[in-house]
C-alpha cells in the first residue's frame, strides 16, 4: 500500500469516526478526492471502503434524513468500532507483569514494558516488579530468557511480517557456512537453545535452524506478506521433531521448591515429588539432562528454591558464583550486608 493510500485511508476513517450523521459521497470526495475525475473517483472509493471493511472497520451506509431518499451517506459509529476495556483478574495481571521480566532482549523487553505502560495508563493494574525486590506482591520469582544470538532480533521481525531471511549457516558436519533460505514460521526455546522454525526454500521442506550457529548477519530479503506459515502450525512440536538431541554430559539432579521452577521442570526429563527438603517441606527432586553453564545460571535465578544434589562440580560452582556476588558486595558469608545491624 502506498503512503499515499495509506494517509487518505486514515483520513477518510477519522472523517467517519467523528461525524454524528452519515457523511454524504459528495462531500468525501471534494475533501479526500478534489484531483480525482468520475470514474477514477468511484473506483477508488470503493476500493478505499473495501480496504476499511478489511481491516475490520464497521463502515456503515444510511440516509442522513430519514424523512428523504437522498443521497446514502456514510458513517463509523465508534461504539461499534472501538475495542472493549480490557478488564484483567489480579492472578492474570500478576502473569502480565511477570511477562514483562522475563525477556533480557533489550528489543522485546522495551515492546513488553510500552504495552504495559498503555495498560497501567488506561487505569489497568499491572505489577512490574518482584516483591523480593521491593516490587508489587506477585509471590513468585520471574524466570529469565536471555536471547544473545544477533540474528534474533532480525528473526523476529521477519515471522511478525512474512517476509523471507537469508543467512549463512554452520551446520554440524559442514567445514563451511552454508547460504540459507528460509520463510521463518516462528521461534522456539528448545533444550535450552533457540531454534527458528520455517520452509527452507531451496529443499522445500520444513527445517529447523539453530540460531548459535548463524555465521554473520542474518537479512530480510523480498516483500513483506510473501509467504503463509501451514495453518495449524505447532512451531514447538517442530522444534522437537527435528531438532538435534541436545548433548547429555553429567545430569544434574535438583531439589525444587512446589510452584517454582518452571523452568527447569519444562526441561527435565523426571520430576519426583514429595521429596523431603532443606528446610522440612516436601520439595519435588527434578533430574536435568546435562549440568552445563545454562543449568548453573538458572540455578542461581531461582534463588533459594532451588538447591543441587548432583553433581558435586555444579553445586560447587553456584556455591562458587553466590561467594564472588558476596564479595563484590562487601558482604562476609554469615554477617549482615554492609552497615546493617546484627540480628
């Protein structure tokens, strides 16, 4: 659509939204079409109501007089077009503040925060922060989902609008990147690791790619809208048929604190409940596939409700990480934090 069209289909909309009658053809065309003779004027007034109709517009035909057959006229009456207050429960808001802490994308976290902020703005309660960190009371500590690989951002942007990427890729028994083309259908967390989900162009079959191992830059390349993803489309169930097995190495075994951890259960491969804890309670004993630096800084962003029983390395290193924060904050393990008071 052309910026032309595009500005002359908003100003036709809020002409429509804010009359009180129906608005006649004549005097939409001296104020939208002044240039546009008879027949160019028809046609492109009815493809202009066509478009509004598309997109959801309630466009409206009647008379301005009911007593006349004049001329129709037309009108958006905006209680049928605006949308409804949104009404959330206080365990659904809860849900949308926790949403707004998870992403460390710096781009999806600003998206999050802006939606929020138009929330909280409209008279919506929406808590943005841990109360373990003087935060509105959500009662449960945020995961974090960290998306370091530069083509994320990129990828993203080209699922929101159908347009199709190119990119270099490195696969696993190749000794040199290799072009790829790719409509991307979605992105998905997979055994710890990104993957992007689509129709690679030149196989033509569906393929999953891991995002660590796009070499150099990924592009949008085409027009937006090229492609559909299939309807009904799971990218997750995908991702878990075609993507490699991640590597076992040492399993981790953990005790897990009932309604935390989410995280880490979505990737255990067993959860035993009723396990006894640390402090009395029945924790639940989650066994991972591997102990690797992913598991040891979800480890450490559970905080106290998580605690390793295997292997002795990876309790050592989270005990080895919590000493260096201790010390980077002055703070000696058993004492209070600088300046405060002995209990």
């Amino acid at each position: 659509m052309s910026a032309n069209r595009s500005e002359r289909l908003m100003k036709l909309l809020i002409m429509l939204l804010v009359q009180r009658t129906h608005v006649p053809k004549d005097r939409i065309r001296a104020e939208l079409y002044p240039d546009a003779g008879d027949e160019a004027f028809e046609k492109m007034f009815e493809r202009d109501k066509e478009e509004l109709r598309s997109l959801g517009v309630p466009l409206e035909v009647g008379q301005r007089d009911v007593l006349f057959e004049d001329e129709p006229g037309y009108l958006v009456r905006p209680s049928d077009f605006a949308l409804p207050d949104v009404v959330l429960d206080p365990d659904e808001a809860a849900v949308l503040g926790v949403a707004t802490q998870v992403w460390e994308s710096a781009r999806l976290a600003d998206a999050t925060l802006a939606g929020v902020r138009k929330l909280s703005a409209a008279g919506v309660p929406v808590p943005l922060e841990d109360p373990r960190h003087d935060g509105a009371d959500l009662g449960i500590s945020p995961p974090r989902l960290g998306a370091a690989e530069p083509a994320f951002d990129v990828l993203v942007e080209a699922v929101h609008v159908r347009c199709e990427v190119v990119f270099d890729y490195l696969g696993t028994k190749d000794d040199a990147p290799v072009e790829r083309h790719l409509q991307p259908w979605g992105l998905v967390r997979h055994g710890g690791r990104w993957y992007v989900v689509g129709r690679d162009v030149d196989r033509q079959e569906e393929r999953v790619f891991r995002l660590s191992r796009i070499v150099g830059e990924a592009r949008m390349t085409g027009r937006r809208d090229a492609f559909e993803p299939p309807e009904g489309v799971d990218v997750g169930e995908v991702a878990r048929r075609l993507a490699p097995p991640p590597p076992t190495g040492v399993p981790a075994v953990l005790l897990v604190r009932p309604g935390t951890g989410f995280a880490l259960r979505r990737d255990a491969v067993e959860v035993s409940p009723g396990v006894p804890g640390p402090d009395g309670e029945t924790w639940d004993r989650v066994r991972l596939e591997g102990s690797g630096p992913s598991v040891v800084e979800a480890v450490l962003e559970h905080g106290p409700d998580v605690v390793v029983e295997e292997p002795e390395r990876l309790r050592d290193e989270v005990v080895r990480r919590l000493e260096a924060l201790l010390d980077g904050l002055g703070v000696v393990p058993g004492e209070g934090a600088p300046g405060e008071d002995a209990p």
